[in-house]
C-alpha cells in the first residue's frame, strides 16, 4: 500500500527520504517518487515506474538535493502504474503533494479546477489536491490555513503531506483514515505513514491522531486538532529493534519470519513457568468486561480472518459460548441483528487495515459491550481506538504474505478461549492442560520447522500446476483455508480450501491427475472420515499430499504422499500444520521465481477501502 515519508531539516534529506521508502518497500507498491526544494527555491522532482531502485537510479543520474522533501511509493488505485500517476503530485511548479487514500468526490472537484485552467497531468484522484492548495496559497494564503481550506472540500480517506518552494523550509500535513506519523530528531523533523520509515533518524515519535492537521520546520511542530485547537500529542520512545529490516542469512523475509515463529509464539504466551493466564494480558479492565461477555464477534480480513476462523472452534468449544466471524468489508456493509453481551473482536497484524478499523468505528449504539483488538504494531489505529487491546509480539512482519503474525493471533485466541472459559465452566484441570499445550507450542513449532527439506521435497509436484485443493475437517477447515491462501497469494497457483466433507458436493468434479488435493489430517476423531475422502480422490486419479500426525500410521501410497508431522497436543494442531503449509508455498513459490516478498498486486497492509 502507498507509503509517505516527509523531511525538515538543516542536513541534505534526498536519502533519508530514499532510505525510508526502501524501509516501506515490503508494503507493496508500484511506484515511487521523490520532491525536494533546493537551496535556490527551485522544486525538484524525481518519479519512477516500478520499484525505488529505479528512482535511486533516477536520483544516481540526476542528484536532487535540498533539506525539505517529501516521497512515496504508490499502489495504484486511482489510474494505471505510470511514472506521471505516481507522487508526487506538483502544481504551479511551486507546490509539490503526496497522498494516501482516496479522494471519492475527485470527480467534481477536477471538472471545477479544470474550469479555473488547471491542466491535469495524471488520472489520479490525488492530483485535485495539489491544484486546490495551489488555489489557495496563490490567493495569499498560509500553508496550513490553506490545507485546512482544501480538507473542508474533500470526502474520503487521506493522509497527505505537501511542500511549497515558496514557503522552503515547511512541510504541512493532514490525517483522516491514513497513519501518519511525525519523527522527532534533534533540529529536524520527519513524518511518515509508519515509523519503521523513520527508525534510522529518530526514535521519538508523535503519533497524529484522526482529524490532525500539521505545520512543522526542522524545529517547530505545530499541530491542531480536528477542532481546530492547537494541541500537543504526547511524544513515545519506541524502543523495539530495529532488527526485522535485515534478512539475517535467509533469501526471504517470509523464510525469515516462518523460522521466527518460535521465538514470536514464546514472546506472545509471554508466559514464564506459571500456569495461569490473566485478564490483564487483554488490557486494563479486561476483567469487568469479560464477566460480561455471552458470545463474540471477530471482524478480520485476509489471514486475520482466518485466525478468527480457527478461534470460533475454540471459544465454542472451550468456553461453551457463541462466536460467529465475518470479513470486514462485508460485516461494515449489512445490517446486523443484535446479541446481548457479545463482545466485538478486530483481529490485525497492522492494525491499521481500513475495513477493519471501519467496522470497528461503524458499530451501532450498544451493539458490543466492548471491543477487543488482536494486533501486532502499537499506537495503530485499531490499537488506539479499541478498548481492550492485545498485542502480539510477532515483531515486525516484512512478507506481504502473513505468516508469524497469524501464528500469534492464533496463541492470543487461545489465550482468550482460556479466560472466557474461566467463567464459563472451563474445569482448572483442563485449563492447566491447555496452559501447558501452550508451554509446547514454541517447540513443537521448531520441530516442525525440520521437516523443512521434506516439505521442500513435496512442493516440487505442484510447480507445474495451475490449481490445487486443500481439505480439512473440523479446527483444520480454516488451517486448509490459511494454506490455500498461501499458496495462490505468492506462488499464484489457483488454490480453494474446503471441509472435507463438502468434496463431493461439488469439487470433486475437478479432480483429475493435473489437481493436487493437500489434506490437513492430524490424527484427532476425524481422521477415520477424511481417510474415505481421500480414497474418493484417489479412485479419481487425483494425487494426495497428506499432512498427518506421524501417530495417525499413514504411509506413502502410490499417488499419497505422506508428511509426517510431530505428534504434539491436539489443541494447538492448527499452529503447527499452518507452519507446515506455509512451508508448501513458500517452496512451490521459490521454485516458479516469483517475488515471494512483494507477491504481485497486493500490498502489506490496506489502508484503502
Ligand atoms: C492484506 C495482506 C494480508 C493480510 C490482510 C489483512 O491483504 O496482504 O496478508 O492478511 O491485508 O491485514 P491485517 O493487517 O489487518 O492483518
């Protein structure tokens, strides 16, 4: 998804601005650009199609230097990828804008500026703004009471930040359903849609909130509130490592942040030799509000949803109380019947994905008794709206494909299965079970982590597929889900996941020697009935990859193929056969060449409806 970065300063800023769009790379993107103004006043501009290499390139050939700018990487929304699409926006040669979000009511607003003799360099929605500040500014007007001007006119979601040649040494800058956040050095200032951007400058930052408007110079901050008033935000120290930039020896993030998972499994439990889980790990008041709660509702998109998928299982069934789980984009849109007592669950690694923060700020009067986020970054939004928060410490995830941050949302769901059920009958014998299944889980995750060659091995039989099924029955229907996503979203084979039992209501139809079918079949009750689903694949030439508890005394077969997984407790199966399938993609994905960390057309994190 788009990402900003802005610089104030009395240093040369071209590559603390480059530095921080390669920091939002992983994100997602299309295109990228860059516009300083020089010692001279002038505005210089750099935009480039494809990746920031080609505009460091660009940058390489044709040095922009001065100590006011302001960069971007662009995902397309509005208009193809093209250099002349991407940010920054410029007009009048003096003003020069970039954006996150979309402008809905662009369309008006470019015929009237069009009528005023604007000309329009791009298809973006982006581009009315830039001429709007322009409007105003040449009318006299200071830089921020002119953006304040121009946000009273446009509808949707944005975070923008702007320069004016006329005005050097001042970045101005607006927040409404977009991050931003300001990063504050010692005589300089930045801001960015992430702090990751920001890390190599300072580690002081300002977190804008919704409606925030702000001028700043290398060492001034001056911001206002949606009301206008002059307010001061509080200052955080972010003291998390840095170190989740770096590859550390493997070829991929994504490999990278699979083998972390046992360290972001243990950091999440958080758990020293105790056998107790506490309401306090869900935030100040979690108690009160869990004695309240008589069903869940978990809104996620993407992965996250999946996590909520596998925790319905595990509240219901543990806690004895009913969850029901929906994508966000869909939930946000419907009308809802009421359930006393439920209590509402975002789940998100970034926290700032715009469905589920919609959802979230969308709720009718008394519609939950409280909200609970499941998130992964701090300060986000979902994190700072929510009134319960539990914070996963996955660290920071670079694989545009989720993997160790699901991983955590599912030990968080448990952890919440385990204090609801508490209070709905969970017995203290079964909840120490659960408790010490948990203590395992880091190292069940790790011997998972070494069937990685065999894995490997299996993965070699899809790479000339175009589709492959996934089954699960019962907690591992959504694990198969999880592995089907995987597969489709990096190695861009077609993949659908289905329970088991529904293969003969339909997609058994598909299955000939060219379908991979890849069964999640640990050995719990429902192995007996998966083993009659596989047989009706293999009477239909279809071949099997079977992902078993090496318990359960499957052996390879012509046409089946048997991975034998760790025999670990039952309920924390769907962590370590995710981990498992994350491998299968992640092999097939290596072995077609694709760009396993920035899969095409998708982006980190949605920002965007
Ligand atoms: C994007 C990402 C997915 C992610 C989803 C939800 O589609 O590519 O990996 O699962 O957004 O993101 P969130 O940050 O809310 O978990």
């Amino acid at each position: 998804m788009c990402g900003i970065v802005a610089a104030t300063a009395r240093r040369e800023v071209s590559e603390i601005l480059l530095e921080g769009l390669r920091r939002l790379e992983y994100r997602g993107y299309d295109s990228a650009g860059l516009a300083l103004i020089d010692a001279e006043r002038n505005l210089l501009l750099h935009k480039r199609l494809g990746k920031v290499a080609e505009l460091e390139k660009a940058q390489a050939m044709t040095p922009h230097l001065g100590c006011v700018g302001i960069a971007h990487t662009r995902w397309a929304t509005h208009g193809e990828p093209s250099a002349a699409n991407a940010h920054p926006h410029i007009s009048g040669n003096r003003i020069a804008l970039v954006h996150n979000g979309i402008i809905e009511n662009h369309e008006p607003l470019r015929a009237e500026l069009r009528a005023a003799g604007y000309e329009f360099l791009s298809q973006t929605d982006t581009e009315v703004i830039v001429h709007l500040l322009h409007q105003q500014l040449a009318q006299g007007c200071e830089m921020l009471p002119a953006l304040k001007q121009i946000i009273e006119r446009i509808e949707g979601a944005y975070a923008i930040a702007a320069i004016d040649a006329e005005n050097p040494d001042t970045v101005v800058a607006a927040r409404s359903g977009s991050p931003l956040v300001i990063g504050v050095g010692i005589g300089e200032n930045f801001l960015a849609s992430d702090q990751l951007a920001l890390r190599q400058v300072t580690d002081r930052f300002i977190f804008l909130d919704e409606g925030d408007v702000v001028a700043m110079t290398a060492t001034g901050l001056h911001i206002e509130n949606a009301a206008g008033d002059l307010v001061e935000r509080p200052m955080q120290r972010v003291s998390e490592a840095v170190e989740a930039v770096d590859l550390g020896g493997f070829e991929h993030y994504m490999l990278k942040e699979i083998h972390e998972q046992p360290r972001a499994l243990a950091a999440t439990l958080g758990l020293g030799s105790e056998h107790h889980i506490d309401d306090a790990r869900f935030g100040e008041g979690a108690s009160a509000v869990f004695d309240k709660v008589r069903a869940v509702q978990v809104v996620a998109c993407g992965t996250s949803y999946h996590a909520g998928l596998v925790a319905r299982y595990w509240l219901e069934e543990l806690c004895g109380i009913p969850c029901s789980v929906e994508v966000a984009s869909e939930f946000r849109y419907r009308s809802r019947a009421r359930r006393e007592g439920t209590l509402l669950v975002t789940v998100s690694q970034s926290g700032e994905t715009a469905d589920t923060l919609a959802a979230l700020r969308d709720q009718s009067e008394g519609e939950f008794i409280a909200s609970l986020v499941i998130a992964n970054v701090d300060h986000s939004s979902l994190v700072r709206e929510s009134d319960l928060v539990f914070l996963t410490r996955a660290g920071t995830e670079i694989g545009v494909a989720s993997t160790k941050a699901f991983t955590t949302q599912l030990v968080a769901f448990l952890m919440l299965a385990v204090v609801l059920g508490r209070r709905h009958g969970l017995s203290e014998v079964r909840e120490r079970e659960l408790v010490d299944a948990l203590h395992q889980l880091p190292d069940c995750v790790a011997s998972t982590l070494q069937l990685d060659a065999d894995i490997k091995r299996l993965s070699e039989a899809f790479i000339l597929k175009h589709h492959a099924l996934f089954l699960g029955r019962g907690i591992q229907y959504p694990v198969a889900a999880e592995g089907a996503l995987k597969l489709k979203e990096i190695s861009y084979i077609h993949a659908e996941a289905y329970p088991a039992g529904e293969l003969k209501h339909g997609p058994l139809a598909l299955v000939d020697a060219d379908m991979p079918v890849v069964a999640v079949a640990p050995g719990d009750e429902l192995l007996e009935k998966l083993k009659s689903n596989l047989e009706e694949v293999r009477s239909r030439g279809g071949e099997l990859f079977v992902f078993a508890d090496r318990k359960a005394g499957l052996r390879d077969e012509p046409r089946v193929h048997v991975l034998n997984m760790p025999h670990c407790p039952a309920v924390i199966q769907p962590v370590t056969y995710t981990v498992a399938l994350q491998l299968l993609s992640y092999h097939v994905a290596v072995q077609k060449g694709t760009d396993v960390d920035k899969p095409r057309n998708l982006a980190k994190s949605v920002t965007v409806e």
